[in-house]
C-alpha cells in the first residue's frame, strides 16, 4: 500500500509537495479531505500523516511559546526557570514543549513566534515579545588539528565551486567516486556506513529518476553540529549534495531541516539563491535543482525511511531494509541518503586528496569529527577534532568541567553512558566506543552532574522513546512505554523494579525493533545499571538482584 501512495503523492512533483501541504492544512479536517481528494489518496492516509507530527495536529501545535525539554536542559535544570518567566506573560495553554532547540551549550532554551532563544535572553522576555531584543547567542568554533578541515571560513563562495567545474572538466565520474571511496568517509550521522560505497550503490542503479537528500533533522538532544554547518557553511553543504547528484545522475537535492532550526532554513535558502546566482550548469548536460522542506516536529524522521516516507506525505514510520534507498529510496527512485556533516566533508576530500583524509584517524575511521559540547564544560562549543584523537584531551581543550560531573552521554538519547573512569580509555572514533560498550553516533556530548539522579535520567530516556516511536513496531512502541512506567513507579516508591523483568525489556527492545530508536535507547539504560547501580539499587526488589548478574554492556 505504501508504494501505491508514494506513487501517488510522486505525481504532483516536489515542487507540489503534499507533506509541505499537509503542513499548510494546519490540521484542519476539511483541508485534509480536501487535500486527499487532490492527491486521489484515502482521507485517512491523509489525516493519519497529520497526527503523526507534534506541530500539526499535536499537543504542541500552535502554541506562542516552546520550552526546549531535551537532555542537556533537564541536566542543566535551568527549565523551571524558563518556564515560570513565561508563565507571567503567557497562559498555561499557550506553551508547549519541544526537544530540542539546539542550544545546549548555554541552555535555558526557548522559542516564542518562531525564533530561538537561550542563556540569559529569558531575562528580557518583555523586549522579546514587543521584538526588540534579538538572541545573544555565542559559542565557540575550535579546531584541534593542525588545518580545518569543517571548521574553515568560506570567504569566497564563488571560488569554492570553482572545485566543481574544475573537476568536472578534467575528470570522470568514476575517477571522483573513487576518490571518494578512497578517503574512507563513513557516514556521519551515527551508523557509519562508507559513503563512497553508498554513492556507487546508487550510480550504479539504472533509472530515470533519482534523488540526493540531506538529513538534517538532528533531533538528538545535545547535538548542534549540524545547525552551526547549516548556518555558518552552508555552501559545504550544498557542493557535497550537488556533487552526490552529479556522480549518481539525479536531477533533485531535498533538505529535510527540522523545524526547531529555523535559522538553518534561512541560511541554507541565502546559500541556495547564491548557488543560483551563479549559473554553475549551464555548459553541463546536468541539471540539479535544490529544495527546503521544513519537519513539522518528529524525532523519528531522524532516521532514513521514516524520513522518505515523511518527504512522500505518508506517516513517517519505519520501513524493513531491504531494499535499502539506494536502491528504492524517495518515490521508490534510488536515493542517496546522507546527514549534512557527511556531505560537508567532500569539498575537502575532492580538492586536498582521499590520502590526506585517510591519513587522519585510525584506518578504519578517517577524517575529522565535529563535537558538540554542551554547558557542562567551561568552554562549551562546536569542536574539530581527528579522528582518534583522546576524549580527555577535548576535555582539557574545553577547559574542564563547569561543576563536578559523573558521565558523560554521547552520541543522543541512544548513545552510551560513559562514567567518568572511562573517559581517559576513550578515543574519538567508531572503534573505540564500540569496544568500551558506548556509542559514539552524532558525537554529541551532554554532562551528567553528580546531583542528577540516574534512576530520573533513565526514566527521561524512556519517555522520550515512548513519545517518539513512530509505533511500527511494539518492542519500541510498548517496550518504551513499559520502561517509562516502571522506572516511574519505582521513583514514586509504588513498585520495585525487578530486575529480571528489566533485562527481559531490554533484550526485546534490543532485538526486537526495527530501528535504533526502540534498538538504542536499551544501551544507555545497561550502562547505568553497569555502572551506577549502587546509586538505584534501592529501587529493586533484592530477590531480583540475586537471580542475575549485572548485565555488561
């Protein structure tokens, strides 16, 4: 049924969009029946897609003001704060809640009529309402290597597609791909996957139609490193996209910008009018278009199908691979796939050599990493760093610690927990995390502090999972909602947690999903029980310790 659907929404185009319409609907019944009679698509399928996301026809759709609730904030405890600021101006039913904002290296994050706020800005709360005070926003951009790689200025936009041109006319598409492949890249958004060996797979498929689409709907609470590329390098952005299109042979680059970062969606439609500008195809028989389209508020189109399946109008949910997108991605049309770092990184690669990328890292993880600190650290910010290099020198390069803290979790709500006796065993690669039991993912990074109760942070994961799952599959779907309701019911003191029953949850969840969002959230949780049971054992019925040994991750 779903690929009658993608067939369907296909024929008006992507210039005629239906999950941008269904977003237009604001989710009005009579404007959804309507739509679907337009697309010849069941009214159902049509009010089913608008449900599915929290700024249609959520408990958080049209609301004045959001309070960012991720991970970072809750840890920083600055959210009480910001929400009873907001309450002396708002009514209780005029705030909702998003996660998150992106703003973690100064929390106390915010968003009221569409734009962002953080740090101290809560404090001006009447300027902003009357808009007469704009974000004071700062971070840091460091980079630990001898020469940028992400992290340098593009002064000149014109003369960076020069690399373009100048490729295209003194080499072929094999020639490049290999370069590509050669380098090692592997994908940056958390499964690391060889680009290279991605793009082939799609140049390789025979069709008429096909597509290159950028995830940029970094939803994992903590992570910013895509805003600040989207927002200071868009260009690097765009080359990689544009250059994905030329190798495979597709005709359409899709920017799926979650919409939390409004600020992306304008710096990448500047970058796209000044791409333009310049009339780079005209002497080429390749024409490649780009287009913005705007998330409406779900953390699972994160992930790759469920967010063709967004991109097509239906409900984002999960699809089994195989076949994978590169083979039947968007529309049914082979698709390549990437995170917007992955794409950033390929003007560096194509203009200084995949030998200079491969040289950095360990040989199996090559080039430069961005990480994203959040306001634990002294010196929070984006930071560049090669791959392999020591965790506990980022600390020490960030200035230490801003108070005491017990953990860190990396890589979003489903990458490990790493205590602190683990962070000088640490190396800033897929490898390293792995072997240690960790997840490196989106290289996000959010301190725990010493005050924060695990059993607390454990149950925020879950509710987390449990709001998000796209509900496909039911060991996400019910195992989530299970593990919130049992670490709640041991907080509150109404039942003990049984340990065996936990393991049992975990392993299904593990085993059982379909994808990493019911899959992952299991790893953080067995690193908490690995390493700070004694600060929840309390919580369990004895017996139920005795029976079974911690379970190492």
């Amino acid at each position: 049924m779903s690929e009658n659907l993608a067939k369907l929404s296909q024929r008006k185009g992507l210039e005629n969009n239906l999950f941008e319409n269904i977003i237009k609907t604001e989710g009005d019944p009579v404007r959804l029946k309507a739509l679907a009679e337009d697309y010849k698509i069941g009214d159902a399928n049509v009010y089913g897609a608008a449900t599915a996301y929290d700024f249609i026809q959520g408990e958080n759709a049209n609301k004045k003001a959001y309070v960012c609730n991720g991970s970072s904030c809750l840890c920083a405890g600055t959210q009480k704060n910001v929400k009873n600021k907001l309450l002396e101006k708002l009514a209780e039913e005029d705030i909702g809640h998003v996660c998150c904002l992106g703003r973690c290296h100064e929390n106390a994050s915010f968003q009221i009529s569409g734009i962002n706020y953080s740090g101290s800005d809560i404090e001006q709360l009447e300027e902003i309402l009357n808009q007469t005070h704009d974000s004071g926003e700062h971070y840091p951009v460091e980079c630990l290597m001898d020469k940028p790689l992400l992290t340098e200025t593009i002064a000149d936009f014109p003369s960076y597609y020069a690399l373009f041109t100048r490729l295209t006319q003194t080499s072929s598409p094999a020639e490049i791909l290999q370069t590509i492949i050669d380098s090692g890249l592997r994908g940056r958004g958390g499964a690391g996957f060889p680009t290279g060996i991605k793009w082939k797979a799609c140049a390789d498929e025979v069709s008429n139609e096909k597509y290159i689409v950028c995830n940029a709907d970094e939803g994992d609470p903590g992570a910013y490193t895509d805003r600040y590329l989207m927002e200071q390098r868009p260009h690097a952005v765009l080359f990689g996209m544009l250059m994905a299109g030329y190798l495979a042979g597709a005709s359409w680059g899709v920017l799926y910008i979650r919409d939390e970062y409004p600020q992306s969606v304008e710096q990448i439609q500047q970058a796209i009018n000044e791409f333009q500008s310049l009339n780079l195809l005209k002497d080429l028989d390749f024409n490649f278009q780009f287009k913005i389209v705007r998330g409406a508020g779900a953390y699972i189109c994160g992930e790759e199908t469920a967010l063709l399946r967004s991109l097509e109008g239906q409900k984002p949910m999960v699809s089994v691979r195989p076949p994978f997108p590169t083979v039947k991605g968007l529309f049914g049309q082979p698709t390549i796939l990437n995170n917007v770092e992955s794409f950033a990184a390929i003007h560096w690669i194509l203009e200084n050599s995949a030998e200079a990328f491969s040289t950095l890292g360990n040989g199996r993880s090559t080039g430069s990493k961005l990480l994203s600190l959040d306001s634990s650290f002294n010196n929070p910010g984006i930071y560049e760093v090669a791959m392999g290099e020591k965790l506990s020198h980022v600390i020490e390069q960030a200035g230490g610690f801003s108070k005491p803290v017990k953990a860190l979790h990396i890589g979003g709500p489903l990458g490990g927990l790493v205590p602190a006796e683990k962070f000088a065993e640490l190396t800033i690669d897929f490898e390293s995390f792995d072997e240690q039991g960790f997840l490196l993912g989106h290289a996000s990074i959010i301190g725990i502090p010493e005050q924060q109760n695990i059993a607390e942070y454990i149950h925020h994961l879950f509710d987390f999972t449990a709001a998000e799952s796209c509900g496909k599959c039911f060991p996400c779907r019910l195992g989530a909602t299970r593990g919130k309701e049992m670490f709640r019911d041991a907080i509150s003191g109404e039942h003990k947690l049984d340990k065996v029953l936990l393991d049992d949850l975990l392993e299904t969840m593990e085993k059982g999903s379909l994808c990493a969002l019911g899959g992952g959230v299991p790893l953080p949780v067995k690193n908490a029980l690995q390493y700070f049971l004694p600060e929840i054992e309390s919580l369990f019925e004895p017996s139920s310790l005795n029976k079974i040994d911690v379970v190492e991750v």
